[in-house]
C-alpha cells in the first residue's frame, strides 16, 4: 500500500512511517497538512494517516478539502484529542472515514485498522 503518514510530532511519524516501511509498504511522512494536501495532489496514495490536530490546519478539514475534490485516500485519523470527536465525528462520517484511534496507540492498532481498508 502507498501510505501517506500525516502527524505534527516529527518523532511520532518517522517512528509511524518506519514501522509501515517494515511492513512492506510505501510510506511518505508529511509533518503539516498543508504538506499533506500538497502530497496528494501531486500522488496518489491508497491510504492516509493523519493527526486530528496540528498547528497548521486540523485533519478532518484536510480530508474535507481532498474529498471534494476526489483526491481523498482511505483514512485512519489519530488523535490525541478524543473530547473533539464528537465534534468532529458527524463530518468525519460524511466523507467517509472509518477508523478513528486514540493516542497513545499500539501499532497493530493501526495494522488493523488498515487491513480493514482492504
């Protein structure tokens, strides 16, 4: 899978990215959503992992911004915010994202939750 890993902690991501490199997959780690925007209008990607909240912009309004304009991967959004979901799970659900996980996660939290892409 081509996997843009999208996240504000620079540790996070390369540690994020490195462990889906070693499951076999093309991942690109982007540390804004303005970045990640940029990504994947320049690339397609089969999957997106990306922070709710980043200094820059908030996640849910990147994906709304590449969903409409069919630029959007399959989603998984991290948080380490999860008092904003249910503010932000109606718009979530409307453009189709899935899977929401917690910080601090478990890799095979996201593993999982990315089989269940397929």
């Amino acid at each position: 899978m081509r996997i843009l890993v999208v996240e504000d902690n620079h540790i996070l991501a390369k540690i994020l990215a490195d462990h889906l490199a070693a499951q076999g997959h093309d991942v690109v780690p982007a540390f804004e959503g303005r970045l990640a925007s940029i990504f994947c209008r320049q690339r397609d990607f089969d999957a997106i992992v990306i922070d709710l909240v980043m200094p820059d912009v908030y996640g849910v309004d990147v994906l709304e911004a590449l969903h409409a304009e069919h630029r959007m991967p399959q989603a998984i959004v991290i948080t380490g915010f999860p008092e904003l979901l249910e503010e932000v799970s109606p718009r979530l659900e409307a453009i189709g994202v899935q899977a929401v996980i917690a910080k601090p996660f478990s890799f095979s939290e996201v593993d999982d939750a990315l089989a269940r892409l397929h």
